[in-house]
C-alpha cells in the first residue's frame, strides 16, 4: 500500500500543475446540475485518469467529470480533479486534487492536495497520514466544545438547532475534501456530510481512519461507504471525527436525526 500511495502523491502533484497553470484564466460554465466545471477540471482528470490506468491497470476509476470505467467494485479509484471548482472560478484559494481509493467497501487510500500552498495531505490503510511531512493527530482530548473550536457544517445545516452547549466556530470552505483533511490533521475538531458522492468523500475518509479519527453514521456505526462504488451519492449523513469527540458531536447532532 505504501508504493501505491506514493505512486498516487507523484499523480495529485502533477494534476496540481495543470491546474496552477489555468488558475485565474478561465471561466466556468454550467453542468447539468448547475453546478461549475472548466477546461481545468477535465484538463486535470484526464492526466490523473491516465497515469492511474498505466500504474494499476485493470481497476476500476470513477471521476466526477468522466464517470466510470471498469466493471469491478473490489478496488475502486475515485477522482475528484478539481474540488472546489465554483472557489477555483472565483479566484477563492480553497481548492484541491483529490484521488482516493474504496476497497471492498473501505476507504483505504487517499491523496488531497492544495496546489497553491504546494501542501499535500496523504495516508493509507496500515500505513499512516501525514500533511506532507508531518504525521496527522485528529484533535485531542475529550473535554465539551468551546466557544474557540472549528467545526464544519454544510450550508444546509446553518438554520438548525444544534446543541453543542457553545458558540462553535462553523467554517465552510467549499471544499469537502479538504474539510475531511482538516478533521484528520486537528485543525477542525469534527465535521458532518450530506449526501456527497464518492469523489468528495473517499480520499478524505481514507485519510482520517489512517490518522485515526473515526468516520462514522449519526448512530456512531462506521460508515459503510460500498454504495459509492456504485457512482451513487452516500444516502445518509456521515461523520468524522476524533474518537473522543465523536460522541459529543454526534449528541449536538440528535436534531439531524430526526
């Protein structure tokens, strides 16, 4: 595991320079679904799809703008070339490559890089996580939220009453993966998903079970995330989080089961 996640790193870092490269030049235009996609996003899939399939032929790759090749669901790739794309258009610098892997099921393998801070987070199943050099630690600790602790919630969540029993501090980078990265490094102490597909999710929730914070449902089961190896959205909330924290966060979100 430890030379694939090398080999994956060398990928993510070569897509972060076509991005760089288109950064502040382009334009988006409109999905389908309304959302952005630009010559920067397809630019970037079509490298990382390439040197994924000369590197570990045969597997399976599913990428957000090209959709899936391969038949397996045993060991899936999952792309995401460019993650924040509407912050990428707007000249916003929360964006990142992300290239993580779902084996039967699991998250095992997971690559976020930030191309304009030239930071790189990584870890895999066995093996470790880091940002960089440095080795990932989900925050510490078990004490209750405070008035000075990140959390992430979706936009979709800011009307709702949450009892975390302080003033937390809520951040929306418009990235999901890089919010999972940041769970898994200590920056944010927790962080809640809703209905996000495979390639917002899987790097990310590969890095924080190697970090070891916990990616679990609202029941505080671990989350079986072998339904995105299918290209459909995950169909219930997940979390992530520090072992000691998780349970506190999931009490805050008692209201989002309901």
């Amino acid at each position: 595991m430890r030379d694939r996640l090398e080999a994956v790193v060398e990928i993510a870092r070569q897509a972060g320079e076509v991005l760089l490269r288109h950064y502040r030049k382009v334009a988006g235009e409109r999905k389908g679904d309304q959302s952005l996609v630009t010559i920067a996003d397809r630019e970037s899939e079509r490298l990382i799809r390439s040197a994924l399939e000369r590197r570990f032929p045969g597997e399976t790759i599913i990428g957000e703008e090209f959709g899936r090749t391969g038949l397996s669901d045993e060991r899936v790739w999952f792309i995401d070339p460019l993650d924040g794309t509407t912050n990428f258009v707007h000249r916003i610098p929360f964006w990142c490559v992300a290239i993580g892997l779902l084996e039967q099921g699991r998250p095992v393998l997971g690559v976020i890089h930030q191309p304009l801070l030239r930071e790189t987070f990584h870890g895999a199943e066995g093996v470790g996580a880091w940002r960089e050099d440095e080795t990932l630690q989900p925050w510490p600790g078990r004490e209750p939220f405070s008035s000075t602790d990140p959390i992430f919630l979706p936009p979709e969540l800011a009307g709702r009453r949450l009892s975390f029993g302080a003033a937390v501090r809520v951040r929306s980078l418009g990235s999901a993966q890089l919010h999972l990265a940041l769970v898994a490094a200590g920056s944010a102490r927790a962080g809640i998903w809703l209905g996000d597909y495979g390639w917002d999710l899987v790097a990310g929730a590969a890095i924080c079970r190697a970090a070891g914070a916990r990616v679990a449902r609202l029941d505080g089961s671990e989350a079986d995330l072998a339904v995105l190896a299918g290209g459909a959205p995950q169909p219930w909330p997940i979390v992530a989080a520090a072992p000691g924290t998780l349970p506190l966060f999931l009490d805050a979100m008692a209201t989002v089961r309901k």
